[in-house]
C-alpha cells in the first residue's frame, strides 16, 4: 500500500537523520522513486526539510520534489538555495512546473533567477507567465511535436529521434500544422507505427481536431480531456496558432484539487489544505467562515429576546428550538451540497436554477411534511398543550421548506455573479437558516398559541 | 464551452423530436462525436431516451453512449433492447465497459447475452466478473500488449502491425513478461521508435516497474498513476503472472466520482448524483440522514426540558441556544470535513489519530476563547445579569472545543472499524455536537447562576 510504503520510508529517514547517517541518507535518496521523495517532508521539523533537501544530489530529483510539496515547505526550503541553486532547479523542471515555481519567489530573485537559466528555458517561462493563473495557457506544456501534413511516417519516426524532440515530456501525438502554424490535424504514435512507412501524414492524420484556447479555464480543458478521453489536448491562441498541450497528469491534478478545494470550502476551512499546516495558520484561516455564523447565531438570539415575554409564559417553547434550527440547518446543507457540486461537475448549469429551485422545493416540502409531523406527535405526546403540536410542527415544515429553497438558491445566485458558490455558499446558507427558522418558529408559535 | 455545446446540441435534438424530423436527427447522431451524445439524455422523457437510442445505428457510439449514461438511464434503455441488440452493443464496449454494464442486467438475460457474444469477448468479461466491485481487477482492460525480452525493436513494431493487437484499446506501453508471463520490464512507445531498429527489448526497456494487484482498492490503484504520472499501471494476479492494464482514463473517473460521493455523503444525499433523479428518489435518499438529525434535535428538547425550571426563573437563557449550537456545529462540520478529506486523499492516516486529535482540540479551544470572549461581551452588554456573561461565554468555548474534538475523532474511529468515515461522520457529529452543546450550557449556566 501506498501509505504503508510512505510511513516506512518517513520513519527510516527520520531515524537516520537523528543519527546524522548522511552517506545512508544519500544512499537511500539515490535509490528511491523521485515521486516517493515529497510525502516524506511534513513529517520533518523545517531545518531538517531543508538538511533532506541538500541531500538530494540530482537535479531532476530536485525539480520534481520541490515541485510537488505543499507550498508553505516549498517556500521554506526556496529560503535557504542560492540562485545559482534555483537556476538549476528550474532548468530541470518542465516549463509549465517552472511557471508554478517562479510564481513563488519575491520579484527580484524571480528576475535574477530568470537571467541565470537557459536562454530558451527561460523564454519558455516568460512566454507562459503571461497567462492568467488557472486558464489552459499557465499549466501547458509549451514542448510539442508539429510537423507539416506532407512529411511521410518514415520521415515522422526519423524526427522523433532528432534532437530538437528529444526533451518532449510526454509524445502521444503528433501535431500537424500549416504553414501558419494553424493546427490542421492529429495522429498517435500508435497510428505512425502501423501504416507503411511512406503514407503521408495527412492521408492517416485525424482531421477533426479537438483543441482548447489559452484562456479557458483549467476546469473546463480538464472535462474536455476526461469527456474525449485523450491524453492531451492542444492549446491554441487567438490566431489559431498551436502554443503547447495539456497534458493527462495536470488534468489529473486539477480535478483533484479542485474537488479537494470545493469540499474545504464549503466547510470554511481554506482553499488549501489546512492539515499539513500550523496550529496558528489553521486557526486564522478558519477564524472568518465561523465569524459569520457567529453573527447568524447572535441575530437568532435577538430574535428569540423579542419573544422573550411569550417565552416566560410557555417556556417549553424553547425546548423546540434545536430541533427546528438542526433540521432546517441539516436539509439546507444537502440542497446546498447538491447544488454546489452539480455546478462544479457541469451536471448544473445557472441557466437551470427554476427547475432546480423547483424540485428542491419539492423535495424540502414533503420532507418537511414528514418530519413536522414526526416532531409534532412527539411535542403532543409530551406536553399536551393544544396548537403546540401544530406549530412546533407547522415551524419544521417551514423551516425545511425554505431552508432547502435557500439551499438550491443561493450557490445558483452567486455563480450567477461569479462569486464562487463554494467559498459564498457555507457561510450564508447555514446563517440565513438559523435566522429563518428561528423567526418563523416564534411568529407562528405565538400566534397559535394567542401569546 | 462544453457546456454551452451540450446545450444547443440538447435543445436541438429536443425540437427535431417534437418536430419527428428522424432523418436530421440520424444525420446530427452521425456527425457528433460519440462523446457528446450521453450529456443529451437527461433532459429527454423516458419514451424519447428509447427513441434516441434506437436512432444511433453505430454499434460502437451506441456502446459508448450507453456505458457513459447515469445508471437509472441505462437501465431505462436496456429495457427495450432485445438480446441480439444487447449482445451487439457489449462486443462494441471495451472488457471494463461491459463488465459495469453486464452487472446491470438480470441474472437469466445477462446469462443469455454472454451466450450470444464472441467467445473471447465474452471470456474475458467472465473473467473480469470474478473481481470485487471497485478493485483494480474490475476496472482492468485485459488486452495489452505483452512481449518477450529478446525481441528488437524492428520485431516489437512488426507485432504492433499485426492482428492480435489491432484492438488494444490504449497502447502506450510495451510489456515485457518472461517464459511464465511475469512481469520482468516496460517500453515505452517513444523509446520504441527512437531505439536502433535491431537494438533488444531487454537493453532498453525499464526494468523497475510499478505494478498493482488485482484486489487492490481502485482509489490506491489511482493514486498510484497518478503519483507516479504514468498513462497505465500493470495489473498482476496472485502468481505476479501479467492479467490487465488499468488506464490513465478510468483513473481519471475514479477520482472524479470519488470525490463527489465523498461530498455528497457527507451532506446525507446518497453516493451518486441525484439532482439527476425524480423528487421521489432524491426524497428517499435524503430522508434518513435528516432523521439522525431529528432525534438529535429532539434527545436536545428532552435535556432543556429538564432545566425547564431554570429557564422560567431567567428566560433570556433561551437567547443564547442557537449561536452556542451554531458555533459548535459549524466548528464540527470544518473539524470533520479536513479528517475525511484527509483520510481519502492520504495525506492523513488513522495512525495520525493523537496528533490529529490534538491539533483539532488545540484549534478548538483557542477559537472557542475567541467567539466565547466575542459572545459573552454581548451577553454582557445586553442583559448585564451577574455570571450571565461568563456561563454563555464558557459554554461557547466548551461546545467549540468539544466539537473540533468530536468532528476529528468520530471519521478517524470510524475509519479505524472500517465504516466509511464520509457516510457515517455527517449525522453523527452533528447529533452529537447538538446534544452535547445544549447539555453543557444548561450545566454551566445552571450551576453558575445558582438556578
């Protein structure tokens, strides 16, 4: 097991550190898989993240590691290389890697560090830099094999083994373009392997091309790539030109960063995650998400101080209290849930949100139906106060009805002005409940029961 | 935008139905990709989804569509398919595809159709049927690409020319098994054709290869590609003897539906999507998981019930239940939601349970000083009674530590017992949160009061 294997090798290298084994230390940095290396150092005290990543001789292995840490490590060992140690790190990773990378160092060493690399390395970066974070054109690759249509499969292979190809991360197709560069088909590898050897590209190239923009957002090129199940989508820009690929493994880590990141937060705890890092840094970041429901639960509070006369006359009324705001709070995260993750996955679209509000109605209405006669039998068989039941009952009912309403409503509404519903939803959903439920509960309760 | 293309693509299908043009719609069934077509279904009547379906005549998109549809759509399909038509449709489906869809027909009809198939296709589904749900022998392919290592390249290119391996679905690697079909190294195809044509398999294939077994749980078995960025992970049986391939694809969608079943039963609202459902369906899913919370809610009125006499001597006691259940709740849900997340992504194991525990108490208490000072300063502006401030004060702070420690203990136990911590963590923490919540502040407020 993966975990296993990670828990094994944390611990060697714990113990070999406590002894100061280096030349072990080395030995087993040497022998192990650069994908293994990363898990190891949350477990490490910051001076010795830094002390294993001196250790770490090869420059690939380097790149990788530091590439795949949480950001907060990253920044600390960046802290302790020297430029010329940065250079070679970000000559060693793939450009798309190397964006990430020079987006985490102050200005000024980026621009030094900049000047230290490979001039057609740090060209590569530049060029990439120009795109905004989390659009097709920031995680590209911008290597790529295009050839022209007329070259025949003998002279594609001979290519491939050229050395202007030989850097290419992942090769599964072979681009064609025009003499514009404007991408006019695709062929697999797979495909140059088996026609005879003098066919022409474009009598087996693919011809209906599927290919994304450099500004489209890194979410959608990643459903393109898992809907057509291919292994990398060419990017182009506004002039059609071809400007690099995505490739499989990035689409692989934006869905699961971006499923980590709806479900951290919708619960208010960061885009990030949380766990890996500090007692303080966790503290502050889910500091505000509660503030908000703070507010919410001190609003109820005023509410339910209004009442407060009708309350000394029928104290049993508070009794009810948890279990209207739990159920409304409860049906509202389900609605809220749904609604978030359906506009996440596409299953959703904003321009669905009637017949979403309306089926969310639905579904709160009977469920309120039900438990509002559940809890109101249960309030009858206790108390035996004539209209008890039916308020405390008729509250549930409301309650669940609009809190699902809400629910369904709100995410709808902020995707709707391009607030991300994930981050919006939590906060207002469970606060406006709580309100809801609250003041609902003690109108009606007051009324029926004449208070 | 994929979406905006599902769309007009919908809307298009919808009226040439109303319409019955069945000629534009074949010609637009034939023009479209076979991936575009499932996102139509959802929004067709059960009658017209049968009739859509009958009008795609290409074996492999109607096999491709049908195993990319949600279940309870399939389902409504294939019952209008006769045998012969069923049979077709899984000779044209990859061996994973058909496996999924065969477990979705009755007993006596699957039976019939593994009859009416090619006997190797419906061998190897046989084959595959032995697997456990969800292990990496269930989503294997069985077809790739396996040689032996004293073949050249020159000869590995001639095999890939020839018949036996025309019909392997992605072949990326080049599989090197020894005399008993062990597994002994890998080849890329980029390597293949970049090797001189007489060079031998063995001296250029990589000989440490990262390998699965086929009850290995399909989430490691993603985890593992996508640590390791490969395109396809190896799929050994118990006798380490060579059985399948688990491709880059089929990991995508395991992280994909992992992800949402985890936020989906977190929230109570069942393991697959059901905005996609009938209200009555989505009823039924959503209805337990609210009842936990009712009996939660109502175990809470029992215990105020109790201090029914406390609250009638000070009313206002009653103000402070719902921002004290808030607060505890919310800090529960965020506690809860970074252990489950934690344990399903791996970056937290059940044998972190102390530290984990312990940085959540940690984050409990001093949150829970701050909203304690925050409330109990407002308790203390507003009603200015003696204690009053400090009791509501002390029960934020207790109810907000309790909870961070609740929320990271239970998925962690849960975990530990082997119940799924997503499924089970939802209801229990906060039925537990509001009774424990409601308990502590009558106790302090009573005690402190003198009530």
């Amino acid at each position: 097991m993966l975990v296993e294997r990670n828990r094994i090798l944390t611990e060697t290298i714990k113990r070999l550190m406590r002894r100061g084994s280096t030349a072990r230390l080395e030995k087993i940095i040497r022998k192990v898989h650069a994908a293994d290396l990363p898990s190891v150092f949350p477990s490490l005290s910051v001076s010795n993240q830094r002390k294993l990543f001196q250790l770490i001789h090869d420059a690939g292995k380097k790149a990788f590691a530091i590439s795949e840490l949480d950001e907060d490590i990253s920044l600390n060992i960046i802290e302790s290389l020297s430029l010329e140690e940065l250079a070679e790190i970000m000559d060693n990773m793939p450009s798309d890697d190397s964006v990430a990378f020079i987006k985490m160092l102050p200005q000024n060493k980026a621009d030094a560090v900049l000047g230290m690399m490979g001039k057609t390395e740090s060209e590569e970066v530049e060029g990439l830099l120009r795109y905004e974070d989390d659009t097709a054109g920031s995680i590209m690759i911008p290597d790529f094999i295009a050839l022209k249509e007329n070259m025949t499969a003998k002279d594609v292979i001979e290519s491939l083994q050229s050395k202007e190809y030989l850097d290419v991360e992942m090769p599964f197709y072979i681009y064609v373009v025009d003499d514009h560069d404007r991408l006019v088909g695709v062929s697999s590898l797979r495909q140059l392997v088996v026609v005879p050897s003098t066919t022409p590209l474009h009598s087996f190239m693919g011809k209906e091309v599927i290919s994304v923009t450099t500004d489209m957002d890194q979410e959608e090129v990643a459903r393109i790539v898992a809907r057509y199940n291919i292994l990398a989508v060419p990017v182009v820009d506004e002039d059609e030109k071809m400007v690099g690929i995505v490739t499989v493994d990035d689409v692989i880590d934006v869905f699961r960063e971006e499923a980590t990141e709806d479900i951290l937060k919708m619960a208010g705890v960061g885009e990030e995650f949380v766990e890996t890092k500090s007692i303080v840094r966790s503290t502050r970041i889910r500091l505000p998400w509660l503030f908000a429901s703070c507010v919410g639960g001190l609003i109820a509070s005023v509410i339910i101080g209004r009442f407060q006369l009708s309350l000394s006359k029928v104290t049993y009324l508070a009794v009810f209290i948890p279990v209207i705001m739990g159920m409304g709070g409860n049906i509202g995260i389900q609605s809220s849930t749904i609604v978030v993750r359906g506009l996440a996955t596409g299953r959703l679209h904003i321009k669905d949100i009637w017949s979403s509000m309306f089926k969310e109605i639905a579904i709160g209405f009977i469920l309120g139906t039900f438990y509002g006669l559940l809890v109101g039998i249960v309030a009858q068989l206790r108390y035996e106060r004539e209209f008890l039941a039916l308020a405390v009952g008729l509250s549930v009912a409301c309650s669940m009805t609009l809190a699902a309403l809400s629910g369904s409503l709100m995410p709808m509404l902020f995707a709707r002005i391009n607030i991300d519903p994930a981050v919006a939803t939590g906060p207002f959903v469970t606060t406006a409940i709580d309100i809801l439920s609250v003041s609902f509960y003690f109108l009606i309760a007051t009324k029926m029961l004449c208070l």
